[in-house]
C-alpha cells in the first residue's frame, strides 16, 4: 500500500485505495489545513476517516430514499432499521477517527479561553441572532 506523500511541500495526495469520493473528501480535508497539521504516519487515520465519510453519506442516501410503503412489507422495518444502525455505526467511527485527527472545532479550542474569546469580539452563532419565536418551548 502506498503511503500518502506531500506534494511541493503542500498537502498529501490520497494514498492508493481509495475510491474516487474517498479521495475527494481526503482533498478537502488536506487543503483545509496547514501543510504539516496531519503527519505522515496518521495517513491511515485519514484514510479511515475518509473511508467512513463516504459510507455513512451513502447509507444517508439509501434512507433518504426508503419509500415507507417498503415498512409495510415483510422484513422492510428490519431492513429500514439496520440501515439505521449501519449508519450510526459508521458516524460514530467517522468522529472517532476525527477526533483522533483533531480535525473537531471543540478538539482545537482551548475551554478554558473559549467564554473569553467569545466576549472579546467573536460574531455571533446563527442561533444567537434568531428571534425568540424560532425556538420551541
């Protein structure tokens, strides 16, 4: 297996492997971040977590199209509820392998100067800026 390399010292290729989406979503992640932030020997994590991106975007993608007329037939409700499962077994893997990345905004922010990073200038969230009526009580 070929280990992913950095190009003119820019970011990683995605190592052989991977198919075509899984390659894209290791793109994206890549040139988001600083050229070293992910090192030569987390590759596989990467690829991990790329890995589990796509999966759990296509099992999203089989329930989104699961006809509920399909729950009525026998086995359709087992069917419906282990593409569930798959699916939340697959995220759960997927922030495993993002945390392990510090690839999380919670995992690079520090606690303890979040609050004061907050009062100090930071924009407001899209929730803060919602009338009181967009909330449910």
């Amino acid at each position: 297996m070929s280990i992913a390399t950095k190009v003119d010292g820019k970011f990683m290729l995605p190592p052989e492997g991977l198919s075509q989406a899984e390659s894209d979503v290791w793109l994206d992640v890549v040139r988001c971040l600083p050229p070293d932030f992910i090192a030569k020997e987390a590759s596989e994590m990467l690829a991990a977590y790329c890995r589990h991106a796509v999966s759990t975007r296509d099992l999203s993608t089989m329930i989104a199209r699961f006809n509920p007329r399909w729950l009525k037939v026998d086995g359709g409700l087992a069917r419906y509820e282990k593409l569930l499962r798959m699916r939340s077994v697959e995220s759960r893997a997927m922030l495993a392998c993002a945390r392990s990345l510090r690839l999380t905004s919670q995992s690079r922010v520090d606690p303890k100067t979040a609050g004061r990073a907050r009062r100090n200038g930071m924009l407001p969230s899209f929730y803060d800026l919602q009338p009181d009526e967009f909330f449910d009580d």
